[in-house]
C-alpha cells in the first residue's frame, strides 16, 4: 500500500495525467462501495415491506464481497488498477476526519490503554513469529518481515520494513501474501466470535485493533460488529500503527548488527519518516471536536464523510485480493501465518477479556 | 510515497471539514 521511497516530490495526488489516471479505479470503488450500501438498503426494505425479519448484514461485508467477486472472477481491469491502489489514502482520510466523534480526553486515554495492549501484543507477535519462522525454516528475512506485519500494520509496516532491512522482492510479496490472506479471513472469524462471546462493543473493537493486522481489514472488521465497535477497532489501530517506526528501527539495527542491512544515519528522521502522519490529524480533529470548534450538526457531516471515505476502503480491500494470487504464494509463510495469528488473537483475546473484568 | 499519502490524507480531510465548517459544503447524508 505504500513503499519507503524517502523523496517527497513529485506528490502522489499530484494534478493533470497523474489525477486522470487514478480516476476510472476510483469510480470503481465508488461503484462497489455504493451497489454495497444498495444492497444493504434493499435487504432492510425489503425486509419492511413484507415484514420479515432478515439478517442486517452490513455494506461493509457486501462491498468487499462484491470487490472479491471482481478480482476473482473478471479481474480487475488493468485502466482501474492505479486508481484502486488509492483505497488506503481514503482509508487514512476516512480515520482524520473519524476523529471528530472522539473526545481527545478519551483518545488519550484510550489510547494510552490501548498502547500498553499494543507493547504486550508487540512482544508476543515477535517472540511467536521468530519462533515458528525458526521451526519452519523460513529464510530469516521473511521471518523479520511476518514478524513486523503481525505486531503491527499489516502491509505498510512490511513495505517500509523492506527497504530498511534490505529485503527481496520475493519474501516482501510473502509476507503481504501471508497477511492479506489472514485479514481476510479476520473479516468473517471475528465478529462470529465476538458476538458468540457476547463482546460489548469496547472490548470487541479493542481487540480486533490488536489482533487483525492490515488496518483497512481492521476498520472493517470492526465496522461489521457495530458501529461503535468499529471506532474502539480504529483507536486500537491507531495506537498499534503509531509503534511502526520504533519496531521497523529496531528491525533495521538487528539486520546492520548481522551485516544484512545498510547503517540507519539519523534514528530521529528515520522515526519521523515512518511515522504515520494521519495519526496527527486525527488527533488534531478530535482535539478541535473536543474544543467545540464544530457543531453538533458539522460533527455528523464529517462523521458521514468519514463514512463515505471507508466505503471507497472497504471496496478496495475485495479488490485487491486475489485468491488465486495468494495460494500461488506456496504454504510454508501461510502456515507460519495462520499458526502464529491464531497465537496472537487468542492471547489478545485473553488479554481484552481479563482487563474488561477488571474495568466492570 | 508514504509520506505525501500519508500528508495528502490529512490535507484533504481537513479542506473537507474547512468546508463543512464555513457551511461552503451542503449536508452530508448517509
């Protein structure tokens, strides 16, 4: 989703051709996303109208299977492809202007909480990815890679991790193979387990922040509960997502250490650099949300533009995944993948579940 | 790359809340 690739001009979103050939993706983004938000609608009229009762399933859930049903099927087409690439800068969007329905106090102290959830949740992806990566006998690369994919973002962290530890092609694309196949999965395993567990919305969306990887398959994973849940998953996220440049810096020092990598200069810039940037504007929202710089009425507006970015988000995660592409990958880093995830969602589990007791 | 998304992201979130703000964008429905 995106790649280490210091220079920052020419802007990614730049005017002219470079806008014009993002377009016909974006449309279709739109397009899935909203025949999703149809379908949801329709089901709940159809539904009034001839009252029955019929499970609500989210547009969430019909947008990424009518994105997988494209890629899976027809493909997509190649004119769409940069365009659909742009589904995590909505995704970033979507989480800035999110912020407004937060009280910074609560970001702050929800974040707080969920950072010490994250150290935890940290260590123990660690440990148990550089242990089945040894059993397995994956190159020690990839092992780093997976390893930093499951503690923290997903595809974003392998991608800035890459560069870094001086990694190849082949095992980066592994590792992404691994993770999107997981989050996947995530997406329909989770909220069947939440609600079988009877999860309240907090300690559901806490959860699924620590333990689904790639963020826009946490955003929707959490989304597909409940709304509230969906906005603990973001929070959790968010804190998780802040840590990669520390993980990724010290990744990149254990690889210069073995001589596999080249020195890290400034450790100050190199942190700045791999910082997510949007996690300040979603502070920044909130914090003028909280300063009633909005109305009631404007909070609403931006909660429903953050609404309509995710909708472009969740379209693009059905998009991009290809089944066939992903088993192409061979088994060996997906075994490690499921082994290692299910570690880590059932201590996450655990971990929610105890201070859930203990805060009631 | 990952910086100017990332920067991008945040600038056009808050054009879009500058806009809703100063009423210049109309009701944002669901």
């Amino acid at each position: 989703m995106t790649s280490d690739v210091t220079v920052i001009s020419p802007p990614a979103f730049g005017i002219g051709t470079r806008y014009a050939r993002l377009l016909p993706g974006i449309v279709l983004l739109l397009l899935i996303g909203y025949l999703g938000k149809l379908t949801e609608q329709s089901i709940a009229a159809y539904g009034r109208a001839h009252q029955v009762t019929l499970p609500n399933i989210e547009y969430v859930l019909w947008a990424i299977v009518f994105g997988l049903i494209v890629s899976n099927t027809i493909g997509v087409p190649s004119i769409c492809e940069a365009g659909v690439e742009t589904y995590e800068f909505w995704l970033k969007a979507g989480i800035v202007l999110l912020g407004v329905r937060f009280v910074l106090g609560d970001v702050l102290r929800l974040g707080g909480l969920s950072l010490v959830a994250v150290v935890l949740e940290l260590a123990i992806s660690i440990v148990v990815m550089t242990a089945l990566g040894r059993v397995f006998k994956l190159p020690p690369k990839l092992t780093s890679l997976l390893s930093i994919g499951a503690s923290i973002c997903g595809v974003s962290a392998i991608i800035a991790a890459k560069g870094a530890i001086d990694a190849d092609d082949e095992d980066a694309s592994y590792a992404i193979a691994a993770i999107l196949a997981l989050g996947a999965v995530s997406l329909f395993l989770f909220p069947v387990i939440g609600h079988a567990l009877g999860m309240s919305d907090a300690s559901y969306g806490l959860w699924v922040g620590l333990a689904v990887d790639n963020t826009a398959e946490a955003t929707a994973a959490g989304a597909l509960y409940s709304d509230a849940a969906g906005k603990f998953a973001v929070l959790a996220k968010t804190a998780r997502n802040a840590t990669i440049g520390f993980v990724v810096l010290g990744y990149a020092l254990y690889w210069v250490r073995r001589g596999g990598a080249a020195g890290v200069a400034n450790k100050a810039a190199f942190l700045w650099q791999k910082f997510p940037k949007f996690v300040l504007g979603f502070l920044l929202i909130s914090g003028l949300a909280t300063a009633g710089f909005f109305t009631r009425a404007q909070s609403t507006d931006l909660a429903n533009l953050s609404r309509w970015a995710f909708l472009f988000t969740f379209a693009g995660v059905g998009l991009r995944t290809n089944v066939r592409a992903l088993a192409r990958q061979g088994w060996r880093p997906l075994v490690v993948g499921v082994a290692g995830e299910c570690v880590i969602a059932t201590v996450t589990l655990a971990m929610v579940l105890i201070a859930s007791r203990f805060s009631s | 790359m990952q910086l100017s998304r990332d920067w991008w992201a945040v600038v056009l979130a808050f054009t879009a809340a500058l806009f809703v703000k100063l009423g210049a964008l109309p009701h944002v429905p669901w």
